[in-house]
C-alpha cells in the first residue's frame, strides 16, 4: 500500500509490481483496489452505498 501512495505521489499513477493493474476510476467503471492480504481491483463495489447517499 505504502508503495502505491508513493508512486501516486511521485507520478500521479499509483502501479507498481506488487498489486494487479489498477485502472484510473471513472463513474462509468467505478475501479477501485481493494488492499487485502490478496489485492483486487473491484467494480462499483460500493454502488448501494452510493445509491443510497444519493447525488
């Protein structure tokens, strides 16, 4: 994790070796890394949560 925040501090990508690809967020696919003791990338992971906060 330290090492994404780093790279994304220094190069405003936060990829590196150690996790999947992560994709840049957009509304549309909404990608976001889940820090695990296995790291994913999910989709809209959170979109009830979303809905229910509203725009």
């Amino acid at each position: 994790m330290s090492s994404a925040w780093i790279n994304f501090a220094r190069n405003s990508n936060p990829n590196h070796s150690g996790l999947p690809e992560w994709p840049a967020f957009t509304s549309e696919d909404g990608a976001t890394m889940i820090f695990d003791t296995t790291c994913e990338v999910r989709y809209h992971h959170d979109k009830e949560l979303m809905e229910l906060l509203g725009p």
